[in-house]
C-alpha cells in the first residue's frame, strides 16, 4: 500500500505550483489548502513565507541540476524547454519563472547557479572537443545564462495574471521552435568575420588578450 508524502513534501509540491500559477505575492493560506493542511502547519514546517519561498528554490535548483547533463546547446531556455515537456516537472519550470521575474537576491542567486553550472558542462563540451574554449569561461557563461533566461522572460506567458501550467509544454514548444535554429547558428558561425573588435578592446581595457588563439570555420561555413 502507497503512503502519501509527509505533510512538509506535500506543502512543497503544492507551493511550487500555486507560485507558479499565481506568482510569488500567492496566499499561504491557498497553498494551505491544495495541500490539504492548515495554514499552521505550513509555519510550523518553514517557519514563514520566504522561509518557503527559499525551499522552492533549493527544490528548483536540485531538478535543474540533475536533469541538465546533456542540455548545453540551447542554454538555460532549452533545459526548461526539456523540462516542460514532463508534466511533473511544470510547476519547477513555472516558479523558476516567477521567481526570475520577481527579481530579488534570491533571483540573482539563482541565475548565479544556473550560470556555475553552466561553467562546469561547458567545460565538460571543451574536453569533448564540442565546445570552443573561452578567454573567460565564468564571464562567457554568465552573459549565456542571462542572455538566455532574459529572453525567456521577455515572451513569458505569465505576463498575464495567471500562468496555466497545461498550455506550458505547447509554449515552450513553439519557442524552442522559434530560437534554437538562429542560436545554434550564433554558437556554430562567427557572428564577426574576424577578431579585430575584440583585440581592440582588450587592448583598450587589459592589455594583452592572454587567451590562446583559435581557430573557427569562415562564416557561411560549419566544420
């Protein structure tokens, strides 16, 4: 016979979604009772709302990390991508969501881990011979991580009041559908036909560019 989850797993999953639904400003006492616990209960496990709050985090940041092994080309944007498409996973990708769009410190942590971890596969991709290596790999994965996570923001479907966590798969569907083409293309074939631009602001602000020369394909070209 199945036991149901203890009262603390259960007031977590019902928070994540109802967050993710209403955004962070919903009432503990709506999470209370998709939980099927008291309000008291919920103070009596976390102590207070960011108290909660911070639990959802640690709870997105585990999911992500452990479901993101083989995800690095379209960035963060993609991993959630992936992630929607399991239905148990929608309320995780839903409150990172509001949780990036409330801003905060909590938000700044957050996108600092994403992008820490991002360090670590794009590192991994280097070794596998998949991945150019950068003169700043922590810089070079912080701006992806933003850039990527900024993006996402702009097209949230939570702009609204509410965010229905049953159309999620199909939005993320279409917008993978709508950027991976262009970013992979912006990964594979330079942007800029040389490296001038950039020599001349290292040499305007360091100096000497320390990092290795490398060698990438003409644009209009893919190894």
């Amino acid at each position: 016979m199945d036991h149901p989850p203890p009262s603390d797993e259960r007031i977590l999953s019902a928070a994540l979604r109802r967050f993710a639904v209403d955004g962070l400003s919903a009432s503990l006492r709506r999470v209370a009772e998709d939980a099927e616990v008291s309000a008291g209960l919920i103070i009596h496990h976390y102590g207070s709302r960011g108290a909660l709050l911070e639990a959802c985090d640690r709870r997105a940041l585990e999911v992500t990390r452990r479901e993101k092994s083989s995800l690095f080309a379209g960035g963060s944007a993609e991993l959630f991508a992936q992630l929607a498409q399991t239905t148990r996973y929608a309320p995780v990708v839903g409150y990172v969501l509001r949780r990036l769009q409330a801003g905060g410190p909590l938000a700044v942590e957050l996108v600092g881990d994403f992008a820490a971890d991002a360090v670590e596969y794009f590192a991994d991709g280097e070794r596998a011979g998949t991945i150019t290596p950068s003169r700043d790999p922590q810089a070079r994965a912080q701006v992806l991580t933003e850039m990527a996570l900024g993006a996402l923001l702009l097209q949230l479907p939570a702009q609204r009041d509410q965010l229905d966590l049953e159309e999620l798969p199909a939005w993320f569907e279409q917008y993978s559908a709508r950027i991976i083409g262009p970013i992979l293309e912006l990964y594979s074939i330079p942007l800029l036909a040389d490296r001038s631009m950039l020599d001349a602001y290292l040499a305007a602000t360091q100096g000497d560019d320390p990092a290795p020369q490398t060698t990438r394909p003409p644009a209009g070209e893919t190894s």
